[in-house]
C-alpha cells in the first residue's frame, strides 16, 4: 500500500505544522436509514495517541503518520491524499479507500 500527496496537501501540512491524518468509519441512524461513511481528517499530536490505543493501524509516511481504522475495508494498492477547501475550510479528500 502507498500512500501519495497531492502538492496543495503537501505545502499546507508543512505550513501548518499538521503531521497526522486519520480515516474514520462514521456512521449515522437518527432517521428512517442507516448512513455510514469515511470520515478523513487532521488531528493533533495527543488525539493521534488516542486513536493508537483504540488500535487504529499506523501507516509511516514521509510527511507523518496515516492512521487507518482496525475495521476490514478496501485498500487500493495507491491511496491519494488531497486538500479541499470549502467556503474557506480546509480538509482532507482521500481517494483508494472503501466501505
């Protein structure tokens, strides 16, 4: 499994000191269905520690850490990770991943 960098996501981790990316299994039922989706995003130094002790896989990369849930998903053999921004907000896209 590789992991790749868009150059935007690139030149923003290094800008905002940002170093680990987690992809989280969310799911909602609150309504007349069930919606579970992947959740992609930054978190710091200590919530990263949590995710560890909730047995979340460590993948090293040249920019961090990718932590990956202990849950059976699809992994592409090359898994990309962008920046997106909406009305202003940053967050991460991955593409590679799946339910």
């Amino acid at each position: 499994m590789e992991f790749v960098y868009e150059q935007a996501l690139q030149d923003y981790m290094r800008a905002k000191g940002k170093r680990h990316i987690v992809v989280e299994v969310v799911a909602s039922n609150h309504s007349d269905f069930e919606v579970t989706e992947l959740y992609t995003h930054f978190v710091s130094e200590k919530k990263a520690a949590e995710f560890k002790r909730k047995r979340y896989v460590v993948r090293h990369t040249p920019l961090g850490e990718v932590l990956l849930p202990p849950y059976r998903l699809e992994y592409a053999d090359t898994i990309t990770f962008s920046l997106r921004s909406f009305l202003g907000v940053k967050s991460v896209r991955q593409e590679g991943i799946r339910l």
